[in-house]
C-alpha cells in the first residue's frame, strides 16, 4: 500500500478551470509521487468529453459503477474520482482503501465535505489543506452514529438508535446530512453505498 504520508487532493469545480485542467493538475499530483492511479468514473462514456482525461486513461484500469463486478482492480490503490455523485465516491474510496486519492469535483455534486473530513489538499488554492472544526460532543455523536449502525442502521435497534441520535443533532444544530455521509465516508464502518443512501433517508426524515 502507499505510504499514508501522501495526502489525498481535491480539486473543487471551478468553470474556469474546466474539467480538462483538473485532470492535468490530478495527474501532475499523482505523477509527483510516482504514482499510478486506477479511474474511477460514473461510466465510460465520460472519457469521450474529456481528452486529457481519455489519453490519461490509455493503459488504466477504470471502475464505474455499471463494471465493478467485472472489474480485477483491488483495493488500497491509488485512485483518480472523476465527477463522482455519492455512488462513485464511494466506490473509489472502497478501491483506495486508503491510499492517495485525488477527487475532480461535478458542478453538481459538492465533494466538499468529503475533502474537510479527510484533510485533502486542495489542488487549486496552494497551501490550503480541507479540516474539520468539532466539539467533543459533535464528535462523540457521529462517533455514536457509526455505532448504532450494526446492520447499517436496517435492524430495528439501529433505526431506533439512529432516529434518536438524528433528533439530538438536530437540536444541536448539527443535522448537516453531508456532514454526517462524509464522516461515514472516512472514519465510519457502515460507508457502503446502499447503507449510505438509507442514512441519508432516515436524515431527510429527521429534518423534516
């Protein structure tokens, strides 16, 4: 596995950036370590859009959701998230599992809370490195709810748990459903994407 010392990175949508831009930043990143990323993208098809991103691509392994079955690529593989929604996201960290990943943000899906929660490196403003500010209570409550999610939060002791918990965030503030996924992402046990997407059922319903 790669050396943990090599931060993952984030590249944050930016149109003037363009997604051309960011995968020549995401391979100068990876090229600077000696690395040697898999792709890991919401379907094939992208590639055609994207040319920097279709000859990085010549020779590599890339995942989607639609092949992972059939894939051979491991796990604890560095590993480049082309404009992941929730489903791709988690299936590169799955891969990565661990290692260095370099994330290129969709204009339409925030991977910011992601980035905060693992302390990426953000590729377009030098020196900035993603952080979260907690309490020890905000802390000790996400901690509670990777807890309560034994069976991924579906046996009825975990939903119990889990709409408790949800109400005692939201009356502490603290009911931010990206906030809570990307905690799962990085530090929980239960980051699977089926039970992601019922936990951020169960948080819609806490909000009300």
């Amino acid at each position: 596995m790669v050396s943990s010392e090599i931060r993952s990175a984030f590249i944050p949508f930016d149109h003037e950036v363009g997604y051309e831009r960011a995968v020549a930043l995401a391979a100068a990143y990876f090229n600077e370590f000696g690395l040697r990323p898999v792709i890991v993208a919401p379907n094939k098809a992208v590639l055609e859009f994207n040319e920097r991103l279709k000859h990085y691509s010549k020779g590599r392994d890339v995942v989607t959701p639609m092949n992972e079955n059939r894939s051979r690529v491991g796990h604890g593989v560095p590993v480049l998230i082309y404009v992941p929604a929730l489903k791709e996201l988690e299936l590169g960290l799955r891969h990565a599992n661990g290692a260095p990943v370099v994330v290129i943000e969709d204009q339409f899906n925030s991977c910011v809370a992601w980035a905060d929660e693992t302390g990426a490196i953000n590729l377009l403003e030098a020196g900035k490195v993603h952080a979260v500010d907690r309490t020890p209570e905000h802390e000790e409550l996400l901690e509670a709810i990777d807890f309560a999610g034994n069976n991924g939060w579906s046996d009825d002791y975990g939903k119990r748990d889990l709409r408790k918990l949800l109400a005692e965030a939201k009356r502490a503030g603290w009911l931010n459903k990206d906030d809570i996924v990307a905690y799962q992402l990085v530090k929980g046990r239960h980051h699977h994407y089926h039970s992601l997407v019922y936990l951020q059922e169960e948080i819609d319903k806490a909000a009300g």
